[in-house]
C-alpha cells in the first residue's frame, strides 16, 4: 500500500512540475507581431551597413513576458536616395531582452513603419525648374538668338527635379511593428 501512495505522490509531483514549466515559458511563433518605439532615429541618408539600433516593445504585448522588454539589431542594407536613386533600408532585429534581464535571439522583419522624409523635394524641384529656365534661357537667346529656351529649359529642369529622390527617416520614437520570422520560446527566470 506503500507503494501506491508514493507512486501517487510521484505522479502528483511530475504533474506539478510539468504544469509549473510550462506557466513560466511562452512562446512566440512565427508571424507573431511585435510593436515598438524607436530609441533613436534612423535617417538613409547618414545610416551605414551594421549599425545598431535599439527599440522598446510597446502594448499591445503579444504576451505580458514583453512588458519592459526591448530588442536590439542592425542595419542589413541602406541605399542613399540621389538623382533616379530610390532610398532603401533594411534591418535585421537580432535580440530580445526582458525586463528580468534574460536575453533571447530573435528573428524578424519590420513590416510597418512611421516614415518621415528628410528633404524637401518640392523645394528641390521648384528651384530646379527655375534654374532650367535661366539657363534654358541664357542658352536660347546667346547661342541660337532665340526666345524659346525658357521654355524648354523650365521643362528639362522640372523633370531634373522629379527624378530626384528624397531620403527618409525612422524618427526617435516613432512606431514600428516587428514580425517574427521564426518562433522563439521565452523561459522566465525564478524570482528568489
């Protein structure tokens, strides 16, 4: 009879173990999206390849494990905006901290940003076409005694500028949304 009391308390205490293991980890698969503040801002035009930035997770929280948790990564790949040059920026997110201090590695993609431009392209754009036209202009009237250059220099000065790409930022403090590219167990550590 000792025997099946002892074989009871075994059971109950593997089930304890079991169920308590599983209450301290979480995990976050897949396609799990994750929001976050920026910690500083990212600009294309200054940013260069394996620079380090760091965000805060923001609520809502795909689990309350994130709550005071922040992620750290690098940029993968920047293309500074220039004449018919569209700007790029990828970043690799590579590591999870949480407030208890444990640190897990992560992969994920940013999927959604608040973008700001950093340069003012219609500006740009205005003082080319008005740059076009004096020169079309001066061109016109001194080489071909004409009067139309103005006009052909104003269009070719206007298009100057639209073809001209404006770089962009990943402002301090903007939101940003992070998605999983593969699944990740958290383990909370035992409070003493």
């Amino acid at each position: 009879m000792n025997a099946k009391i002892l074989g009871a308390a075994m059971l109950v205490a593997t089930m304890a173990t079991t169920t308590l293991a599983s209450a301290q980890s979480t995990t976050l698969y897949s396609g799990t999206k994750i929001t976050a503040k920026m910690d500083a801002t990212i600009d294309t035009g200054t940013a260069s390849v394996g620079q380090h930035f760091t965000m805060h997770v923001t609520p809502p929280y795909p689990s309350s494990t994130l709550q005071g948790a922040y992620i750290s990564g690098h940029i993968v790949k920047v293309v500074h905006a220039r004449q018919g040059v569209k700007p790029q920026l990828q970043l690799s997110m590579d590591r999870m901290y949480l407030s208890d201090g444990s640190s897990y590695q992560i992969d994920g993609q940013l999927v959604d940003s608040q973008q700001s431009k950093s340069e003012n392209n219609l500006g740009h754009t205005a003082l080319t076409a008005l740059g076009g036209m004096i020169a079309g202009n001066m061109i016109g009237k001194t080489i071909f005694h004409t009067g139309g250059g103005g006009a052909v220099g104003l269009a070719a000065g206007a298009l100057y500028g639209l073809n001209a790409k404006t770089n962009f930022n990943l402002p301090a403090g903007s939101k940003v949304t992070v998605q999983l590219t593969h699944t990740v167990t958290i383990r909370r550590q035992a409070h003493r």
